[in-house]
C-alpha cells in the first residue's frame, strides 16, 4: 500500500524487522518489550544495542509531569545492569527513550528508567545536542507519530562494572516518508550545535552503526 506522498508507509513490525536483521549482535541481544519501548539488550556489552518505540501525538499532549528519577534494574533481565554501576563513573544514566517520551502514561513513567534504556553518556552531551534532538522530535511528533530507533556505537572503555561507554550516540528516525539520522561523539563538546550539524546521509549512517535501513 502506497499513501498520499507516493512512499509505502513503515510499520511498527517492519522497524522491528529491519533492527533485528541490522544489528550487528542481533545473536546477542535479548528483546524485551515493554509498554511503550523495545529493548535489545546485549549481556556482553552489558547495555542497549538499541531501543525502539513509535511516538505519538498523544504521547506529547499531556502537561508536564514531576520527574522522580528511580533508576532500576530491569526486571525482565536477569543479571542487567544496575544504577549503582554509574556511582562515581562520572558519566550520566543517559536515555534512550527519555522521561519527556514517557511522561504520559504512568507505566511508562516507570519502565523508562529501567538501566536497560541507558547508557553511559557525558553530561554535557546528555544535556546539550542530545535533549536537542529529545526536545525536537517532540515537536514533530505533535502533528503525526514517529518511528524512532536509538542506540551507541564504537567504545570509550567500559564502567568498572563492564557497561560499554560508546563512543557516539545515533539515532534514527522514520518521518514523512523516510529515515532522517544523527550521529553525535559522545564528548564534552556535543552541545550548541544545530541538529543539521549531526545529520548523516543514510548511506552513510548505515556504515558507521552497521544498520541497514532503507
């Protein structure tokens, strides 16, 4: 079925397709779907290979909520990574389905804060062009529902605890039609810029995080 703009429309089960024929670890990964997100979790690298979730306009319609930040295993991972993992890392809890996406359903509120929706980012970046691109896909997502996939790539070490620390963030996102992507260092300097400074073509995107999205 084609729509109005001449492209086939993506759904949710052929993003889910196109992740697990991508990843690179997809043996690896163990999914686990929660109320709003899907997880693949990777219990060598002890995070996310990615998350996937579709945001809709209802999901950015409410009033904002108070934010309790309870980070915790997940329940559905024997053996995840724990919030105790990050003490005195100097790196933050970061989101990949974040607490703005969630903040309208009350499960949601709680499952986003499961450690395997985290990874290890800098602050500075978490807080600068990261929730940028929060911030933005929020606005898109008012008028029709995205398609979003996010996740890491490459490595900085690992915490003490063996949590990878990636080396870049990217993310993926299925609007109007196609796949508009960012790739952005996991570094101190990843703020101030403008999200057209972090946009990769597809091409060019699939090589860096070993996707293969069309």
């Amino acid at each position: 079925m084609v729509n109005s703009s001449g492209t086939e429309p993506i759904t949710m089960k052929k993003l889910l397709t196109a992740i697990l024929c991508a990843c690179q670890l997809c043996a690896l990964a163990q999914k686990v779907v929660h109320h709003a997100y899907t997880t693949y979790y990777n219990p060598v690298s002890r995070v996310a290979d990615s998350v996937v979730w579709d945001l809709t306009p209802a999901m950015v319609s409410c009033p904002a909520t108070t934010r309790h930040d309870v980070f915790r295993k997940d329940p559905a991972i024997a053996g995840s990574a724990k919030p105790a993992d990050y003490r005195n890392s100097g790196y933050d809890k970061g989101h990949l389905f974040s607490y703005a996406d969630a903040q309208c359903d009350s499960a949601d509120r709680i499952e986003c804060f499961y450690m395997t929706n985290m990874l290890p980012q800098v602050h500075p970046f978490n807080a600068g062009d990261w929730k940028t691109l929060e911030t933005q896909e929020r606005v898109w997502a008012q008028t029709a529902a995205l398609h979003i996939l996010a996740g890491g790539t490459g490595s900085l070490g690992k915490l003490p605890a063996g949590e990878n620390i990636p080396a870049f963030m990217w993310k993926a996102i299925w609007m109007n039609g196609k796949w508009t992507c960012w790739i952005m260092p996991n570094q101190g300097t990843s703020k101030g810029h403008s999200l057209e400074f972090w946009a990769k073509p597809l091409a060019e995107f699939n090589r860096q995080t070993g996707l293969h999205l069309r």
